[in-house]
C-alpha cells in the first residue's frame, strides 16, 4: 500500500469538497443541463484539474427558463467564486427557495409553471428573508413595481451587461451582511469581495477556491459565529453531500497562511473573525 503525501492529502480534501466521498464518484457532464445532472465514471481517482471548482463561497439560485441566459448567468457567478443552483420553472425555484440556504436569488418573473411574481409573495409570506434579485424582460413598469412591493430587493430589465448584475449581486451579499464597502480588514489581513484577492501586509496571498469560500463567508458574517454545518450549507451545492468536517481542515490552512488569530474556534460550536474594519 503507498501512502499519499501531505500535498496529495490536501488536493484528495479538495477534490471530495464538492459532495462528500460521493464527489469522486461521478463528473458533470459536458452539456449544460438546467438540473445540473451528473454522470457516473467507470473509476474513482479524483479529477485534480477540476476539483478548485467544486466549492465556493456564497449561494446563489437563478430561477431562468431561458436555457442559454442560464447557462450565463451561472458561468459568470461561477467564475466569481459564488455557488450556483438552477431552477427552470416556478415551482422548483419556490422548493429551493424554501429549502435550501441561499444568499441571493435571481428570480425571473415569467417562469413557467408558477410566475415569478407567485413564487417571490409566496416566499416572503412564508418568511423567507433572502435578498431577491427580480429580472423581467417585460417594459411595463408596473411589473417592477409589483416586484418591489412583493418584496423583491432590486430588480433589472432585460437586456442587462452581466457586470451590472454581478454587481448587484455582491451589493445584495453586503447589504444582507450589513457591510457597506466590498473589502474587509482585519489586523493585517484584506480581503476584496470584488476579485477575491487576500493580502497579508499588503502582500498578495495565495488561497484554494476552498479556502477562498470559507474565508469569504466568516468575513460577510464577521462578529457572529458560524457552525460547521452552516458554513457546509453555503459553500457546497445542492446536489452534493455536504461534509462538515472537511471544514476544519480549511480552517486550519487559512490559519497557517494568515495568522493564527484571524479566525477564533469556540469549541464544540463554530468559528468566528472578530469584527472587522
């Protein structure tokens, strides 16, 4: 039996992040599918090159039955570090919604099978406080309006520059954290939301998308505490098995790369990073 090295450790933790052990099983497959259907594979060696995708940092649903507006919508968010599920019809986004965690949701007010407009009332009446983002290709403004009063938190028409969507995403991340500016400070420590760029003393630092994902979330919640399984319910996708201790391990490398005070353990209940500039 040969033993794996420390290096080839870490990159088997980053590979199974994505869905647990069941993560090396399966690889997505090459087509867009709205449902993000997997394939199995006739072998169990993770994909290496492939893996620095599989967690992020903040969730994000898009409700869009539009196959290739989804399709971009979720490869821009992606490539900014955010995980991202797909709803193709009213329905599904309302399960979701109601579901799972999100941090932002992009909801399409004409969605089949249940309007958006249906799925953002019966959400905020259920409770549900998520930031929503309301994209309508409709030109009557009485259709933004509704969506606002519905409780809908921004709104744009389409067509739209990605950009000023991504923009507006990480103002609504913010928003929901109550963090003005799109880069945290703490001691020697900077982290920019806008590029995901970490410095130590003003020295680029370099992170896993992993470490990237957990670091990006205890700052957008800095002063309060986290528990493992929250942090696992926002980094990894809804199809995957979350795993909670992998955590840790994320942890301790964040701890190794930039102090061993940025983030504190209360034993037994979470992480936290003080509050921040």
């Amino acid at each position: 039996m040969s033993w794996l090295s420390n290096e080839e450790h870490n990159r088997w933790i980053d590979a199974t992040c994505r869905g647990g052990w069941h993560g090396l099983l399966f690889r997505e497959t090459a087509a867009f599918d709205c449902h993000k259907r997997l394939c199995p594979v006739t072998h169990i060696r993770p994909n290496f090159a492939t893996s620095r995708n599989y967690a992020r940092s903040m969730r994000i649903l898009i409700a869009e039955d539009e196959p290739v507006l989804a399709s971009q919508l979720k490869k821009t968010l992606v490539s900014e570090g955010l995980t991202v599920d797909v709803a193709v019809d009213g329905a599904e986004a309302q399960y979701l919604g109601e579901t799972e965690p999100y941090d932002v949701i992009i909801l399409d007010l004409g969605l089949p099978i249940r309007d958006g407009l249906t799925v953002l009332k019966n959400l905020r009446s259920g409770g549900n406080d998520t930031a929503i983002l309301i994209l309508t290709a409709r030109n009557d403004w009485t259709d933004r309006v509704d969506g606002l009063d519905a409780g809908a938190d921004d709104y744009l028409t389409k067509p739209f520059h990605m950009a000023e969507l991504s923009a507006r995403v990480r103002a609504l991340i913010r928003r929901k954290a109550g963090k003005a500016t799109p880069v945290f400070t703490k001691d020697d420590v900077t982290f920019d939301t806008r590029n995901n760029q970490v410095t130590v003393q003003g020295v680029p630092t370099n992170l896993t998308s992993q470490e990237i994902a957990v670091l990006s979330y205890l700052f957008h919640n800095s002063g309060r505490l986290v528990s493992r399984t929250e942090l696992s319910d926002h980094i990894y996708q809804h199809e995957g098995d979350r795993d909670s201790n992998t955590i840790a391990v994320f942890v301790n490398r964040l701890r190794k790369k930039l102090g061993s005070n940025l983030i504190e353990t209360v034993r037994g209940r979470g992480y936290v990073i003080k509050a921040t500039a």
